[in-house]
C-alpha cells in the first residue's frame, strides 16, 4: 500500500516547522540514482506512528488528526489506515514493549544522509524501526499513554463514521461528490451571497461542514470531515476541483452586480 496517499506531507517552505505535517523524504530516491533505492512499503506508516506516538504530547493528537485529514489526498483513506493500520500497529507496540535486543543493525548497510542507510536497495532508519519503538516504549513507559492515543483514536473514528440521520421533507438530495459542493458553497460565500461563520479569522470550516451535511441531507454518502477536508482552499483537492471549473468557464456574478 502506499501510505504517501493516507497522509499529509511538508510540501512548502511554511511548513518546515509545522509539527503536524509529516516529513517527506521521497528526495532520496533521486539522490542516488545509481543505487535505484526504495522504500519499505510501511516505512511512511512508521513515520506517522512516530510522529504520533513519540513526537507529540496527548493533548496534541487531535489537532494532529484534523490538520492531517484536512491536508491529505484522500481522507476516506486516512480515516481506513487510522481504523485498519495504526490502531492494530499500536497494539503491537504495546504487546512487543521489551527493553532488551535494542541494538538495531542493517544487513551490508550503506551510508546514506543523517540517520539514513540502504540495505540491499532498501532505504533504512533506526528513528522509524519498530525495533526502536518497542525499546522506546518500555524504557520510557509510555504502554499507558499510547492506549489513553487509541481511546482518542477510536472516538474520532467514530465520530467520522456517525450518520447524521435527519428526518426532513426535502424534495431534492445532493448527487455529486464533496468536492463539487465544497467548489461551489465556497464560491458564494466568496462573492457574498451567504454569509458563513468565521474562526481567528478564518472561515469554520468544520461548522460549515456540518451545516452542508444536515441542509443537503448529505450524511450517509460521505462523512462531514471529508466534506470538510474539501472545504480547504488551500488544499490539493479543492484546488483541483477549483480547476476543472474554471477550465470549463464556471462563474457566478458577485451579489453586488446581481441586485
């Protein structure tokens, strides 16, 4: 599986310090083009196990969640690793939690940059080896810290998968995908036809999120954080959308014009 598409990366220079943005270090594959490097299919899942578990503070996790679900490519495949994937690897980290056997050798391993190695093309990192989450684990106690994570994990798990079953009248339902009506909502809150609640100067996008999701009656076909991951105008999926609407001449008057 490639986990590069489950979440969200450091893609600009403004994200350097963003602590809830992973790293990406794809930029090795092309460093050393002679050795035809990869990746270990799970090493980004590492990463973001790494990140989660070690590099953050409990009371950060769920700003780490909705920052990821918002910026990454597919966010109905974020919210499946995070059930099928990082719950059951937490697991294992916990049951595997031994402070012996902490030394960690590559076979013929090669120098890399930093902490980076290859072994037989295979790009390695003892900060991202399960061995060194295990040790980690038992020598700094953190068994209990990482089911209080699971708890949180399974609760915003839940909370995406939540059906808001509204009883209404509505004689008409929405039939496109989150990211059409994320283009097209933002688009008249843009141009003034509907004002929209703001947070720290930025628009509420999980209050928009949900407001869209009871008025179009919209909640068994996709949950209300997708659609709030497609309401990011700075994000890779609106902007894609964004483009195929302008491609094809989509334009609505601003209200100033149009009363």
């Amino acid at each position: 599986m490639n986990y590069k598409n489950a979440f969200a990366f450091k893609t600009k220079k403004e994200d350097e310090f963003n602590d809830f943005l992973l790293p990406n270090y794809d930029y090795l594959l092309t460093c050393y083009p002679q050795r035809n490097l990869k990746f270990d299919e799970g090493f980004y899942l590492n990463v973001f196990l790494k990140t989660l578990l070690f590099d953050l503070s409990i009371l950060e996790i769920k700003e780490f969640l909705e920052i990821q679900l918002v910026n990454c490519n597919n966010p109905d495949e974020f919210i499946e690793v995070l059930d099928l994937e990082v719950i059951p690897q937490i697991n294992t980290i916990i049951d595997g939690a031994e402070l012996e056997g902490y030394g960690i050798e590559y076979y013929k391993s090669e120098k890399l940059e930093g902490d980076f190695v290859s072994s037989e093309g295979v790009i390695k990192n003892r900060n991202y080896d399960m061995r060194l989450f295990f040790h980690q684990t038992a020598f700094k106690k953190l068994s209990s810290k990482f089911e209080k994570i699971i708890t949180i994990l399974t609760g915003y798990i839940s909370d995406l998968h939540t059906v808001q079953e509204v009883e209404n009248n509505l004689s008409f339902k929405w039939i496109a995908g989150p990211s059409q009506l994320a283009v097209i909502f933002l688009e008249l809150i843009n141009l003034g036809y509907v004002e929209a609640e703001f947070y720290r100067g930025e628009l509420n996008k999980k209050k928009l999120a949900e407001g869209l999701s009871f008025a179009f009656g919209i909640g068994e076909k996709f949950n209300v954080r997708s659609l709030e991951a497609y309401l990011n105008e700075n994000g890779s999926k609106y902007s894609e959308t964004r483009g195929k609407f302008t491609e094809r001449g989509f334009k609505i008057p601003h209200k100033n014009y149009t009363d």
